[in-house]
C-alpha cells in the first residue's frame, strides 16, 4: 500500500522548507564574513587588526573564543598575540614551541585542521587547558599566511550550542584567515613606512640640533615627557601618533635662524628675540609643503602659545590651543630649565615643577601640568 499523498507533500515541503532556510543561513554567513572583511580592514592599526582578527573569528564561527597565535620571527615558537572569551586573559600569556600542539603542526604544514575530538588527536597539546583550566572540545585551526609566508594560525574554539564544526565552517574560516592575513600585512608595511618616516624626522631634527652644542638630546627628551604626560589624558592613537610626530619636528623652524642668535652666549636682545620668536611660524611653512605632515601643523606652530593669550606667535587663548601644542609647551619648559643654556647652568628638576605649577592656569594647560606632575611622580620623567 503507497504512502498517502498528502504526506509526501507534507515531507517535500518540509524539505523544501529546511534547504531554503539552510541557503538562508549561508548567505547570511557570507555577508557576514563581508562585513567581518571590511572591518578588518578599515584599520591599519597592527594591534586592533589582531584584536578585529579574534572577534571575527568567534562571531563568524559561533565559537565561545578564538585565537590568534603569531609566529616569532626565527619561526620557532607561537605565542597568543590575542585570545577572546572567559579565560582569554590567561590564554595571552601562552607560548608554545612551533613542533607542539594543533597550533604547532598547522603552522609547520600549512594545512588546516578540523578537529571536533582533541582528546583523541595526539596532536593536541591539553596542558595548555590544563594550565589555564580551559576545556576544549573542538576547534578549527587555519594558516594565516601571506603569499608562500605564514604569520601564524587562526583558532575558533568550541562551537556553541554542543555543537560539531563542520566542513562549511572550515571552508568560511579559510576564508576569514585569508582576509586576517592581508590585513596583517597591510598593517605591517603601514607602520614600518610610519617607522621610516619618523626615522627620517628624527634624523632632520638631530640636524638642527647639531647647529646648537646647547641642545643636543633636546628632540628626543621633548618627546619622551610629551608622550609620557599624554598617558594620563586620554588621547585617542591618532592623537598619540601625531603628537609624536609633532613633538620631533616643533623645533625645525630653527633651521632658518642665524648661528649668531642660536649660539649666542648670553641672553638675547629683543631684536634677536623677535627672529627666534618666528621660528615656530617657520616651522609650519616648512612643514606645510610636505601633505603627509599638514596634521602636525598645529603642534608645531602654537607650542608657545600662553593659556592666557600672552605666547606667540597668534596670541591663542585656552582651548583655542590645540592640545598637542599644549602637552609639547610644558614638555618643552620643563626641558629648558632642566638642561644648560647657553647664558646659564641647568636647574633642578625640583625647580622646573615648580615653575610649572605656577604657570598652570596662566601660561600652560593646568589639566596638561596635573598629567605631566603624574608621569613625573610616576618615574617616566
């Protein structure tokens, strides 16, 4: 006796119903792993691409952590760079030799791994759970690799709801890693351009100083306290990376002033106080011809701008002061009194905080000198 027609209609339409949702769900996941991809790549941050990298991974894979463990540069172990979830912490601090684990083999294979048993596989390196207190169940691990390079591997760690990984997933996770791997790369070729130029910075700085027997470390020490003093006010990287820049360069105006003013031995006169005083307008014009440093324009401009109006060379007020030429000026004071100057000995350290408390309000930023007092009681100035 045949099976009764409506049933069999019934079953198609059942099954008809599961593919077009499983379709669904795959079209979703694909345009999730394209969001996932121009996150990633909208930063050329090297630590937030790694950190993207971790988020992407869990939330792509429907994992509950995910890490992303880096080849040293000798190939020879794997650490943590970044690990999400409840004991991610924990996982950060993890190094492991390039012939141990899961991890381990992919790197050294270049091949990706599903494994939905560990404790079957012999590869599984379980004292890493056990030091950390991690049970691992499955995992999908992948090659992060850059043309015929591999940076390291990318791990998705116990898929939710009990469940197993499965080919589909493996197949997106390569995806992903692929997509982690430019990312990478990006970042990486970003910031050793960004290494260079700021090279070149310092070499045309110390250039300048060399003109001057005065101010030999100047530049150098001028950046330490600005960058120092800015951890405590909360500055974006962006912020950072260009008060960096600033602070190296607030003195390349000094290239147009005369030897004989630069070097003179004893106090200035006001004719020749005039020309030093033009040398942070100079600086920005000289700046001002290079696109890539139009940013740091402020800083180096206005470093001796007073909160009250009295500085040069505009004569801003308070917040009409960018901030990164407000955290160079009190760098750069302190600086000066601290060091020997042509006309006199250096003074204490003791005496140039003194000094910068009794500006605070008049001449500089208080917020700026409250964050330069914490770095100095702190040890890093």
């Amino acid at each position: 006796m045949g099976k009764d027609p409506y049933f069999r209609s019934e079953t198609r339409e059942n099954l008809l119903f599961k593919r077009l949702k499983e379709v669904e769900e795959k079209v979703e996941r694909l345009s999730l792993l394209s969001r996932l991809g121009q996150i990633l790549n909208s930063t050329l941050d090297h630590q937030e691409v790694r950190k993207r990298a971790i988020e992407a991974a869990t939330q792509l894979m429907r994992a509950e952590a995910g890490s992303l463990l880096l080849l040293d540069e000798k190939g020879k172990h794997l650490f943590f760079e970044v690990a999400l979830g409840e004991k991610g912490e924990s996982i950060r601090k993890v190094i492991l030799d390039i012939d141990k684990g899961i991890a381990g083999w992919v790197a050294q294979n270049g091949e990706p791994l599903r494994v939905n048993h560990p404790e079957k596989d012999p590869r599984f390196f379980k004292e890493i759970d056990d030091r950390i207190g991690f049970k691992t169940r499955n995992l999908l691990c992948v090659p992060v690799r850059v043309k015929d390079r591999i940076l390291g591997v990318l791990e998705a760690i116990n898929k939710k709801d009990e469940k197993e990984f499965n080919e589909e997933d493996l197949s997106l996770f390569l995806s992903l890693a692929n997509q982690v791997a430019i990312a990478l790369d990006n970042a990486r070729l970003y910031q050793e351009m960004e290494e260079m130029f700021f090279q070149t910075a310092e070499s045309l700085a110390d250039a300048i100083e060399k003109r001057d027997p005065y101010t030999g470390g100047h530049t150098r020490r001028v950046t330490q306290y600005s960058l120092a003093a800015a951890k405590y006010l909360s500055l974006r990287p962006e912020e950072l990376r260009l008060l960096k820049m600033a602070s190296v360069l607030h003195d390349i105006g000094k290239i147009g002033i005369d030897d004989q003013v630069l070097r003179k031995p004893t106090p200035l006169e006001p004719h020749e106080f005039d020309l030093i005083r033009k040398h942070p307008k100079m600086g920005a014009e000289i700046i001002g011809h290079i696109k890539q440093l139009k940013e740091i324009i402020p800083g180096v401009k206005y470093h001796h701008e007073y909160i009250n109006g009295k500085g040069y060379p505009e004569g801003l007020i308070g917040e009409g002061i960018p901030m990164i030429a407000r955290i160079i000026a009190v760098a750069d004071t302190y600086d000066a009194i601290t060091t020997d100057r042509p006309y006199r000995k250096a003074l204490s350290k003791e005496t140039a905080i003194s000094e910068l408390k009794k500006g605070s309000g008049t001449q500089f930023d208080w917020r700026v000198v409250e964050a330069f007092l914490q770095a100095f009681h702190s040890g890093e100035i």
